[in-house]
C-alpha cells in the first residue's frame, strides 16, 4: 500500500512539513509495510498552474511527469493544510489544478489542517466543498485538526494541545489505511475517458 503525505504550505522548513512526517510516523505504527511519497509543495518548487508552459520548463518537463507519475502510484492520500487568511493556501487549490490527470480519482484522503492559534476550520471546509469535482478524491468522513501546531511535539506536547488529539489521529490514520485498502477495487469500475471531469 502507498500513502502520498502532502504538504501545502508557502513556507521553507514548515509546520505542514514536519507534521506530515509525523504523520507517517503515526500510520506507520500502524501499518509497517505502508510506502510513503513525501510531497511538498515548496520544497519541489511546483508552479502556479498556468496554460503557458514555458517558464519553469525544468518542472513541466522533468518534475511534472514524476510527481504525476508517483501519486498515480499512490493508494491513498494525506493533505496537510495550514490556514492563512481564513482559507486553505493557494498550494492547496493549484495541487488539484496541476495534478489533473487522474492521479487522486476515486482514491480516499485525509484532510489534516493546522493553525498555530486556533484556526483550522475553514481550509477543511475549503476542501471539502471544492476540491473533488474533478480531481474525484474521496475525502473519508474523518479530518484532523491541529490547533497551537507550534506545540504539538507527541511524546511532550505544549500546554494548549489536547490530551486525546493523540488517539483520534490514530484512530483517522487507521481508517484511512483501512478505506485505502477497501476502496481499490473501485479503480476496476472507473471511467476516465468518458467521465473524466464531475458534473
Ligand atoms: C500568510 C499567513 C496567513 C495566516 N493566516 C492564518 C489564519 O487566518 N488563521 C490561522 O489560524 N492561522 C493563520 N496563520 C498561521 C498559520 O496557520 C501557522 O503559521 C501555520 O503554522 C503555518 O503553517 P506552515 O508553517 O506549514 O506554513 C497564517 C500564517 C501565514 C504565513
């Protein structure tokens, strides 16, 4: 099983970043055999979606076709999403622009957003209502918010982070493996060539 962790953020060194890696951690003690494909945002350097191709030809060239390539791979799919502005970030929105080509159909996803006060609500709202249509992820019915990110260490969390925030990732990271592996049948059923964009 693969699990692509996706990291959202503008920022080098993020928040979003070492929380996806934890993230791995998590499903990973759950489920030892899962493969990872770290994705960030900034780190990669993906561009702003735009029909000219001709800046950032090493991306549109080279990158493009292996990042593609490594989340069509992928069974299943954690976002990791701060808040800035009361929105989900512009990384988060122009993922779904450019990786457009089947790699998220019908795959399920887990949307983790964060806040390093006590935002949060509105990236999963965001995503929710507007990122499926026809990249076709299935967002499980879970999502995780990290509140006070900047003090939320497992092991030694900060004083303003929840006691139980622990059990009920783990308890999302299970149900996302187990909707990873229950849901790949439905690939055998999937239509791209005629239903390629949602209604
Ligand atoms: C441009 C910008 C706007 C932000 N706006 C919000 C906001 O509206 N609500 C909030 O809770 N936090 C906001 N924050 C704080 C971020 O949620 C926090 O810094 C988070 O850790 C950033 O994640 P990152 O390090 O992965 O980029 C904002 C941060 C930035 C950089």
């Amino acid at each position: 099983m693969k699990i692509s962790l996706i990291s959202t953020s503008h920022q080098r060194n993020s928040q979003s970043k070492r929380i996806s890696s934890i993230l791995g951690n998590f499903i990973s003690e759950i489920n030892n055999k899962v493969e990872f494909f770290h994705l960030d945002m900034f780190d990669l350097k993906v561009p702003l979606w735009t029909s000219e191709k001709k800046e950032n030809l090493n991306f549109w060239k080279n990158d493009y076709e292996i990042i593609s390539s490594k989340l069509k791979l992928s069974d299943g799919f954690v976002f990791v999403v701060p808040e800035y502005g009361g929105m989900a970030t512009p990384n988060s929105k122009n993922f779904f622009l450019v990786f457009n080509n089947g790699e998220l159909f019908h795959k399920p996803g887990l949307i983790v957003s964060i806040s390093s006060g006590n935002g949060g609500a509105y990236p999963v709202s965001e995503l929710r209502s507007s990122s499926y249509k026809n990249s076709h992820i299935m967002w499980i019915p879970e999502n995780i918010i990290i509140r006070n990110v900047n003090q939320f260490f497992p092991g030694k969390h900060g004083k303003l982070i929840p006691h139980w925030i622990d059990d009920r990732i783990k308890y999302s990271c299970n149900l996302l493996i187990k909707y990873t592996e229950y849901l790949k049948p439905i690939q055998n059923y999937i239509n791209r060539k005629d239903f390629s964009n949602g209604m």
